[in-house]
C-alpha cells in the first residue's frame, strides 16, 4: 500500500524556494503600509522619566511616534506569552532593549532614522546581569507546565548517594545563547473595521491568534494569523512577543497598516534566549557501574517579574533506570528580557548528565557505552509503561560501527596526528516531543485534485512535503495530485510547530480524512451505475496513482477525476486523532582534532544513529540529523551571547560577534535510523524527531576532548582560552 | 530621486526613492521582487546576495542610489522560465534547501562559484560559501547541492 510514506521525496516547496517565489511575512505586498522601528530602553533597570519625540517628528516621512500614554490598557495573555507584563503600558523599565516607544513612517530608512532622534531620559537603577552575581539564594520556582515540574522526588536519593560504593559530584555550565533564526521576527498588522489580519513570523499561527484576541478582548473570529513560509523559529518564534502585540496597537492607532521587522540587534532582547544555566550533578553508582542515585540541581535565570525555566531536566529523570533521583530547577532573579525555549531546551541540562556519565566511566574504568548500556530499562523508570527506548542499544550498536569506536584506546593523550591530539567522545541523545490537538480538512475537488488545509505551519523541517506524502499515500494519489496548505487560522486549528510536535499531531489526522475521503469516493463508484466499478463491494477496491481498482480484476477501474466529476460536488472530511506525548532517542559519536598550541578544537568526524519510530521521509530526517548536529557543534565550541555585568546589555548583538556555525565548521555526518514503528504513536507509528539530534553533542565533544588532551572542561562554550 | 536600473533584463524605475536607501529596499519594497532576503542588515550573512554587474554583492550594502544606470540580477532571474538553473535545480534535489530564508543568497553564491569556476575543489565550495549563513541544513546537502551542479553543467 504505502508507496510514498518513508521515501526521501524532494520537498515539494523546493521550487518556490529556489526561485524567490515563496512568500514569507514579510514578503506580502500591503498598500499602504507604513513601516515601524522600535525604540529600545537603554538601561536594564529603572524609569523612562521623559520621551521627547520632537526631532524623530520633524524627520521627513515620520508620521507618528508612539509612546506608553499612547496605548489602551492591553490584558496581558497566559501562555505561550511567558511573561507578566507588556511593555509601553506604564514607565517601567524591566531589561536593557525593552520597548520604550514606536516610530511609523513612510519607509524604513526613515523609520529607523528617526527612532534615533527620539530622546529618552531615565531614571536608572543599577542592575544584576549574571548568576555568579546575584545576591539572592537561588528558589524554586513553581512549575507553569503539568508536564514540566520544577522538581522530581524518586525514592531515597540523599541516603542513596551516601551509601554509594562510587560518588562523583561536579558543576556544569553553559552562557546566555540567542536562537538566531534567518529570518527577523516581524510582523504586519492589517486592520478592517474590528478585525485584523497579521502577517507574522511564528510558529504558531493558532496560538498567536488566540493570544492576540485574548489582549485585545477581540472573538478569536475576528483575527486571522497568516504564515505561510517561515524563515527559521527554533523556538524563538514559538510563543508570542510584546513587539507583535504593539504592532496590532499601533496599526489601529495609525489606521494604516503598520510592517514591523526586527533588526538583527533588537533580536537579542526581543524573542527570548536560552538561559544562562548551571548544573550540579551529583551521581551514586556500584562499582560495576549501575547508578543508584542522581541528584541534579539546575539554576537558570529568571526575571524579576517572572519565574518561568525553559531548560528542563528530563533526561535524568527519564533516561537512565535509576531507582533514587532528586532533580530540582531552581531560579535567580536578573534584570534582564524572559528566557525562553531554544531549539532542544533538554540539551542544557543533558550536556551535565552526559559528562557526567563519561567522568563517572573514567572513575570506574568501564568503556561509556557499556556504562551507559548498563543502565537502560525497558520501561520508563518513571512510570513502569514500556517506551521506545527499547531500540537505544541498537543505536549505540549503529553508531559505534560505523564510527569504528571499538579501535579506541581510552587512555586520554594517547592519539596524536602530527601536531594534533585526536580524540573520541560519544553521548545519548534524547529529547521529548508533544502532541497537541490538531484537526485538518480535506476535499478533493471536480478535478480529482485533493488539498489538505490545517493550520499548523511549515518552520523548515518539511511539514508540506510529508503532509503530502502521507495524504496522497492515504488517498493512492500521486504526489503531484495533493496540495498541502498551511499557516492560516482560515484553516482549522493545529499543533504549534514546536516542542517536536507536528508530526506525532498531525499525521493522524491527515492519514484519518485521507481514508475518510478515500472511503466516501470508493461508495461513490461502487454505487453508481455509471462507474464501471458499479457493484464491486467497496473493500475489494484499491486506489492508486489517481485511480480506482477492482482488486483481481484491474481492467475494471475509474478515477477519482471521474467521479468526483460525475458526482457534480467536491468530497469533505474532517478529522481529529489524539497522540500522546513521548520520546526519541540515539547515539552520537564524535571525533575531535585539538590543536595545543592555539588551543584550538574542530570537529572532524560524526556518527549518528537514531530510534525515532518510523521514518515517513528519510531526507527530512536527515536534514534534522545534520541541522541538529550542526547546532550541537554551535552550542559546544562558539555560542555565547556576552552580558555586560555593570550594564546588563548584550554587546555582541550581530553575526559577526555572536557566532554560528559556517560551512567550514562542519564535517559530513554519518546517520542511521532504526526505522521500526512505534505501535504506540498513531501517527503511523511516527515520533516527534526534530529536537532530539544534537542533544547529545556537546557532551560528546567535551568527552572527545578530554579524551584527546586528558582536560576536563565543564563549561561550554570549549574556546581557545579555556585549552590553552 | 528616479532611479534607473535593470533588473533581472528588464529596464525598471523607482520614484521618489532616497539615494541612501539599500539596494535591497529597492528591490523588495519598491519593485516587487522579495526573493532576496533582509536578515542582518549589515552585510554577515548573505541572504541579501544579488549580481550588481555580474559581481554578487550584498544589496543591505549596496545604496540605491549606487545601482543607478547598473544591472542587477536576483534569484528571481535564474531560471529560464519553468526551467530551474542547474544550481537551483540541484538545491532541490539534493535536500539543500529547508526553511529556504538563506537559500535564495546561496543560490546566488553557488551560481557566482561555478560561473568562475566550473570544477570546484571542497575546499573552494567552502570558501565560496562562507559569507552565506544557514541555520537549518548545517551545510553539508548545500555542498552536496554545488558538487552535483557542478557535474551537471
């Protein structure tokens, strides 16, 4: 039956995208427009005493400046907004790069220039930028999410570890990182009467609609979310930022359309970060190796406004069997914007686990993946339910082949290649995925076309192409025969493109109106005299390439063409399949060349393997594998968003300062996947895949080195001055 | 000022346009043409990439007022009506291309590269492509894409 399902077809957005035809939000043509350009606090902490817009005013093209005693009292929305308050309400300064006022003008470069000219004076207060210098204890903050609790009891773990016959306890770090999506947040607010009509980057097209109605007490009816295209999210484009919410504001109080774009700078304090984070790790074992108690104390910053942490620790709760597990995620108050999630948030807290776990081989002198095999259980520790981890030793076995891991000698310093020492580091992968209520529509038409609507969206990873993999499949279409379209709350609602949900909550329910569609077209025929299929009993009818087949007698056919045009009106189904959230897992396996003089480290061999149920695209899965590796790679060698500590301003806001993997970072990566279906997924036996690769990288790159130079470094990100 | 100057072969004009606006304000808001993309401003990233007489250039960095009397072509004007360049061709094929946002800059790179060099080395691919940054493919289908071209061609 399945002809397209698990095959690598190219995306089928590639064309629009290669040709400068595909419209992202802020590509759309809108008459009338103005163009916005935030002005941004430049004190962390403190009061906006006077706005004085007099210059910005008599600027050519600038037709108005916007300030707090301009704006309506907005209700400040739940989630995904994260935060408690919205800037421009009152004078309050909470971060360095806060909104503070909003020029609109005739085109950009006036906009911009303008915002330059408009004069604040402040009241500032000093502030507190990083967690070494907090002055107050780190608390516990209450969890915002059931599924995320700040903090997991398992049995005894105090008195486990005391017992212990192997102890080992150690502090884990990593800095403040930006997502830095290609594409700029932005946003077009378009008002009719009282609705309106945003063209945004995000997501989550439903979600932001539905906050926005939320804040401007508008029925979510009258607000239509439109993103077709998106340029890269990562999380940052995930929930909804107070720029989107001025902008709605201000397109009313202009009563024009307003096109926002975020300069690159502003994106350092406008759409969330990944957390300045540290992670105290405490681990019990036997000494054969079976852990018997984990203890993780996490610390991230929060803000004086808000308690929410993005970077939980799940895999020291979930991944190892270990019967005595403490794992708390505690908070410290900066003054500095709302952390957020960041692609694979499970990787902050994971990078200690899994160093840990390399430090822990070395104290008890067994192989790291024999240690780690040592502790896997084929049941969830936490709940006793079988999971899919039941496929991690194949991974491991995978990964390691291909690698040639069993040529390694484990005594660190001992490989050199001239003047270079090579070293061999490896890690578990794993990140949870979510699976949020979806519904999608679909109708095939006069022509025997189909097309998918849903509103979830596109981000990159290639939700068009398997939608309509799955829908054609489904429907014995060809690929060409299906169009998918997505990222309009026209549509009906669907999962958030985040927390690697789309496909465990989409696929179900495009395979379910797929069949439904299928179903209702096959009576058509069977029961119209004019069908040559008239009488055949409907299960005896197979679909394919666009047709109708009497199974065992194939001359006997018709056309969904046919039919649907005989039958004088379009077919509709819609359908909703509930999935449960879960798991993916893998292996990483690196090589690294470290250069002792300049102390310096380059990545020069990968291998992966992954369980992530079934594959329904191995090309899109690979582009996860290489995209997510590339990130690891980015997050243990460069990443690093630098915060003045007397200022609390970031002053590396650019791509040339805050740096990002480029093409010569970056070696080939060897993958595999397992390919086995997950019964317990009904998104045909698919997972949530996208957030696990790269999880597991930069332990694997701190294993490797330390395995190359005999250096232990606990903070990321491994740059020169730390090697030297 | 009016501004003169042909895009992707044809001969177009902008009123009332600001000599110091960026070339690819021009182009994007001015003349209908948003392949190229805005995504640092400042010339590190290269999704911006046009030909500015046959020499790619990141038009944020360009003035309008530079482009005048000058030729410029965009992603918009590779291929030869339904038929896709061999570079945007192989993008596809390969799997270079995800979220797409970078694409239409490394499309332009890539053709630049092998116009000046039809047999590129890895380490050339590499360095020809190294103003442009990507945050999804992690590079190495974009080099699977330029070595395919090349063979094609």
């Amino acid at each position: 039956m399945t002809r397209l399902v698990g095959r690598g077809v190219p995306r089928v957005d590639g064309r629009a995208k290669v040709t400068g035809a595909a419209r992202y939000a802020a590509d759309n043509e809108i008459a009338g427009v103005l163009h916005g350009f935030l002005v941004m606090s430049t004190i962390a902490r403190g009061e906006v005493r006077e706005i004085d817009p007099s210059a910005a005013l008599a600027h050519p093209g600038v037709v108005a400046v916007y300030t707090h005693a301009d704006m309506r009292t907005l209700t400040v929305p739940g989630f995904p907004y994260n935060r408690t308050f919205i800037p421009m309400q009152d004078t309050r300064v909470h971060y360095s790069g806060q909104p503070v006022a909003y020029v609109v003008a005739e085109t950009l470069e006036q906009a911009q220039e303008a915002a330059n000219l408009v004069r604040v004076r402040y009241r500032a207060e000093p502030p507190v930028a990083r967690l070494a210098d907090a002055p107050d204890e780190p608390f516990l903050p209450e969890g915002f999410r059931a599924d995320q609790p700040t903090e997991t009891v398992r049995g005894d773990a105090a008195t486990a570890l005391e017992q212990a016959e192997v102890r080992l306890e150690r502090t884990y770090g990593s800095p403040m990182q930006h997502h830095n999506p290609i594409e700029p947040h932005t946003t077009t607010a378009v008002w009719d009467g009282e609705t309106v009509t945003l063209h945004e980057s995000t997501q989550g097209v439903v979600f932001t609609r539905n906050v926005v109605s939320a804040v401007f007490g508008l029925p979510p009816a009258d607000v239509r979310v439109v993103s077709q295209y998106l340029g890269g999210g990562f999380g940052a484009k995930g929930p909804v930022y107070p720029h989107t919410l001025l902008t709605v504001e201000v397109a009313r109080l202009a009563r024009r359309p307003v096109k926002l774009v975020l300069s690159r700078a502003q994106m350092y304090t406008s759409n969330g970060h990944r957390s300045e984070f540290r992670n105290h790790v405490r681990l019990g074992a036997t000494r054969r190796g079976t852990l018997t108690a984990v203890i993780g104390t996490s610390t991230a910053q929060v803000t004086r406004t808000d308690e929410r942490t993005f970077n939980t620790n799940d895999s020291a709760v979930n991944l190892y069997a270990c019967p005595n597990i403490h794992v708390r995620q505690l908070g410290v108050r900066l003054d500095l914007p709302t952390s957020g999630y960041m692609r694979s948030p499970e990787t902050t807290a994971h990078f200690g686990l899994e160093t840990a776990m390399d430090e822990l081989s070395y104290e008890i002198g067994i192989d790291p993946v024999q240690l780690r095999m040592r502790n896997l259980r084929p049941t969830d520790p936490q709940n006793g339910r079988h999971t899919a981890s039941r496929h991690l030793p194949a991974c491991y076995r995978m990964a390691a082949n291909a690698f040639g891991w069993k040529w390694r000698n484990p005594l660190p310093g001992t490989t050199r290649d001239g003047d270079e020492y090579i070293g061999w580091g490896m890690a578990t992968e794993t990140h949870s995925h979510n699976a949020i209520r979806s519904t999608v529509a679909l109708t095939i038409g006069l022509d025997g076309r189909a097309t998918l609507r849903t509103a979830t969206q596109d981000i990159g990873t290639g939700t068009y192409t398997v939608l309509t993999q799955v829908a054609a499949d489904e429907l014995g279409m060809p690929l060409g025969q299906v169009t998918t379209l997505l990222g309009d709350t026209a549509f009906p609602d669907a999962s958030l493109s985040a927390g690697s949900s789309t496909v465990p909550s989409v696929v179900g329910p495009v395979a379910d109106a797929a069949q439904g569609a299928r179903d209702r077209v096959i009576a058509l025929a069977t029961t119209d005299p004019r069908s040559p299929l008239h009488g055949v009993p409907a299960e005896d009818v197979d679909t394919e390439g666009g047709r109708l087949f009497a199974r065992g007698d194939r001359h006997r056919s018709d056309s969904y063409r046919d039919v649907l045009t005989r039958h004088g009106r379009p077919v509709e189904t819609r359908s909703h399949v509930e999935n449960t959230r879960g798991h993916s897992f893998g292996a990483v396996f690196v090589e690294v060349r470290v250069q002792p003089r300049l102390g310096t480290v380059r990545v020069s061999r990968v291998a992966a393997a992954y369980d992530l149920g079934r594959v329904l695209n191995h090309r899109t899965a690979r582009g996860q594998v290489i995209g997510g590796v590339t990130w690891g790679i980015g997050f243990a060698l460069m990443e690093h968003t630098a915060v003045d500590p007397n200022t609390a301003r970031v002053v590396n806001p650019n791509l040339s300062t805050y740096l990002v993997p480029v093409s010569a970072d970056t070696p080939s990566v060897d993958v595999a996947f397992v390919d086995q279906p997950d019964s317990g997924s009904n998104a045909l036996g698919a997972r949530g895949f996208g957030e696990t690769p790269g999880t597991g990288v930069p332990a694997a790159i701190g294993n490797a080195i330390y395995h190359a130079t005999g250096r232990r470094i606990r903070d990321v990100p491994f740059t020169q001055d730390k090697l030297l | 000022m009016r501004l003169n100057v042909t895009v992707n072969g044809r001969p177009r004009q902008a009123d009332d346009v600001w000599p110091g606006e960026s070339l690819l304000y021009v182009l994007r808001e001015r003349l209908g043409l948003p392949g190229s993309k805005n995504a640092c401003e400042q010339g590190e990233c290269g999704s911006c990439t046009v030909y500015l007489d046959d020499v790619p250039v990141c038009s944020c960095l360009v003035a309008a007022g530079q482009a005048e009397g000058r030729q410029v072509r965009t992603v918009e004007g590779l291929a030869e009506g339904d038929r896709l360049d061999p570079v945007q061709q192989s993008f596809v094929d390969a799997g270079a291309v995800q979220c797409g946002f970078c694409t239409p800059g490394l499309v332009v790179a890539a053709h630049d590269l092998l116009r000046r060099t039809p047999r590129p080395s890895d380490e050339e691919i590499r360095e020809a492509l190294a103003g442009n940054l990507c945050r999804c493919t992690g590079y190495e289908k974009i080099l699977d894409a330029v070595r395919t071209a090349a063979d094609a061609s």
